[in-house]
DNA sequence: CAAGCTAGTAATCAACTGATAACATGTCAA
DNA sequence: TTGACATGTTATCAGTTGATTACTAGCTTG
C-alpha cells in the first residue's frame, strides 16, 4: 500500500481510538491495533502522539466547517428566521452520523491543559466556528453563542453515552430527545 | 493530622489535580505530590484511582446542586421570565470562583468511555440537574436543555483557557465575553 | 511497660508508554 | 545485477503508572 494512503488509514483508525479514550487515555500501540499496523510505524509516520492528535483534531474540526459552510451555501440565510437555525442545527445532525468526528473536538477542547499545543488548536478552532457563524449569517454574537452551547450539549451528550442508556434513565432520556430531536436520537441509539 | 482531616486534604488537592489533567491524564503521584503525602497513601485511602475521582466528581456534582437549590431557594420562581433564568446563570457563575469543580465535571462527562463508572456516575449527575432544573421551576424540557446547554458552553470555555487568551484573539474574546458575561470574564482571566 | 491501634512512609513490582535503532522486504532505475 | 529508496517490522529501552507489601513512629489504654 501507498504511504498516503497507509496515512489515511491510520488517521481513521487513529480517529477512533481518540474518540474513545481521549487524548491522554489513548496510547499509540491501541491506534496501531486498530490501524492494523505496528506502534513504532505510527510513531514515526506522526513524529510523536500529540502530532498525530493534532492531525486527526483538524481534520474533525475542518469537516465541521466545512459541513456548515455548504449548509449555509444551500440555505436562503436569514439570521433571524429561527427555521434557518433549525435547518443549521440539522446540519450538525449529519455529522452525528460520524460520532467520533465530535468526540475527537469534545477531548481536544479539554486536553488543552494537559498539552498546550492543542490547547492552542482548539482555541483556534472554537473561534474559527464562531466567526464562521457571525460572518455568514449576520446573526448577533447571542444568537451565534446559543448556537455553539447547543452543540456543546451534543457534544457532551454523546461523550456521555446518553442517547445509548436514554432507557434507563426517563429524566436523561428526555433531555436527549429535547437535545437530539427524536429521529436523531433514534439513530444514536443504533449507533451506540 | 486526623485520617478524616488529611483525607479533606487530598480530596482538595486530587480536584485540583484532577481540573488540570483530566482523569487518563492525572496520575495518582501527581495527586500525591500536590497534597504533600505519599503515592501509596492516596492510593490506600481511596483504594483505586477510579474511586478517588469518583469521590472528587461526587462531590463537584453536589456542590452545583446544592447551589442551584439554595439560589431556587432565594429566587421567586418564575419559570416563564428571563430575569429568572439570568439570575440562576449568575448563580452558577458564583461556581467559576472554583474552576477546579466545572473542570473536574467536564472531565468526569468525558471520562466515561475509559471507565465505565464514571459514566454511570456522570450520566446520574445530568439527569439529577436536568431533573432539579424541571421539578423545582416547572420550566418546559426546551428551557432546562438551553440552560444546560449555556453551563456545558461555560465549561468548555473554561477547559480551553479561552477567557485567559480572550486578548489574542478577537473573535474567542466576543465569544467568551458573551458568554460569561463582561464581569465574570474579568474574573476568570484574573484568576488564570 | 507492653500491646495494639492510627497515621503514615520506603521499597518494590509488573505492566504499560512513547520513542529509537536496527533490520527486512519489495520495487524500480541505471 | 545492483544499488537506492520506500514501506514496513522486530527488538529494545528508559521512564512512568497504579498498586502491594513491609516497615516505622506516635499515641493510647490496660
């Protein structure tokens, strides 16, 4: 196989495996098993384990924004019709179809402490969406704020498993439906 | 010291440590250290370093529900006004003052694919806000998630650092300036 | 004083981690 | 054919990690 096309694969696997153990619970050897490839090649195809999460964390966040740009390309933009954030918030939907696409943002937003670098990146990527929302849309720093919060929820949600246990629970599993919108959660629930 | 003295002690210091590193990314040495003890000692006190932080997260969840049952206490209820719900936000902004107990949350809503209890544990403190939030204002399942969703912003905000860089990036500053409100933002960069 | 309990520490361990170095295999141009 | 380059692997290492064991000092009670 081709070295990028090797790189691919690993960074998909390597995509999962972050999704599930965060940046820190994740060792190079687990992203090699998945990968299907030995540890030392993964170590020295990324130079070290934060640059490998660097890359997988801006591919995440690069296909998010690339999600709402062409959304907003499509919809007749009007910032303050409350059905143009509802078809934005869709939007968001189909990447949940990708759960790890999220769970990769939600642990590099949080391993910023912990490796400054990506701190710096997840900064980076927070504002970018944000400014995305506000220059595209017009919409007012509060609107565009409660925009954001909403995926933060999902985000968390997902992290979470709450769509996977909302049975157990009828207090989580009504916040999931409020959150997801029934046919969102229906699909989590698959997934998971 | 007294065992239940010295075991304040390190739960104080295992939440600090725990705020900064997450759970994969704390070890029980680093907890040690920053209470002044043994390795050995934190680890035979609390057994395993999963119930260390399941105690941390314990208590960082009872401390957001004691306060917002003693701000619902305060406040005359009313579910349908928005000063209502900005004097509750305020309340949780009295939290901030503790980082450590937001971030320790954050990180235990994260944790839970990596150690299953303490998913159980956090999707138990969710549902138990969510739950506090509907039974004590009487709000509807729309108005609870968007408050939820405006705390899960806040501690996403917190875990990037992104009031302490609100200077070196416009954008992230609006974002955090709206989202903290301008006199909560000054504190939180003070403190970083 | 001696026996036992409490509050700790030092020493140690096996497993794991990220990283490096050395080696193998295949392919393609001169 | 041979040499160089690309695509990998095996072997290895030093540091870290969570956890266990064995030990010690101080207090208290009979």
């Amino acid at each position: 196989m081709s070295a990028p096309e090797r790189r691919e694969l690993v960074l998909a696997a390597a995509s999962r495996a972050f999704a599930r153990g965060g940046y820190a619970g994740t060792s190079t050897d687990a992203v090699a098993r998945e990968a299907g490839v030995s540890q030392p090649y993964v170590v020295r195809m990324f130079g070290t384990k934060a640059e490998l999460f660097r890359e997988v964390f801006a591919r995440a966040s690069q296909a998010i924004q690339d999600t709402f740009n062409s959304e907003i390309d499509k919809l007749v933009v009007d910032a303050e019709n409350e059905e143009f954030w509802n078809a934005l918030g869709m939007a968001y939907g189909e990447l949940i179809a990708d759960r790890d696409l999220l769970l990769v943002m939600m642990h590099g937003f949080t391993a910023g402490s912990i490796e400054p670098d990506i701190g710096a990146q997840a900064r980076t990527c927070m504002s970018q969406i944000y400014s995305l929302l506000r220059d595209r849309t017009g919409c007012t720093p509060e609107r565009a704020r409660e925009f954001i919060a909403q995926g933060m929820l999902l985000n968390t949600l997902l992290a979470m498993q709450a769509p996977e246990h909302a049975d157990e629970d009828p207090a989580l599993g009504e916040l999931s439906a409020c959150a997801f919108g029934s046919q969102l959660l229906a699909e989590t629930q698959a997934a998971g």
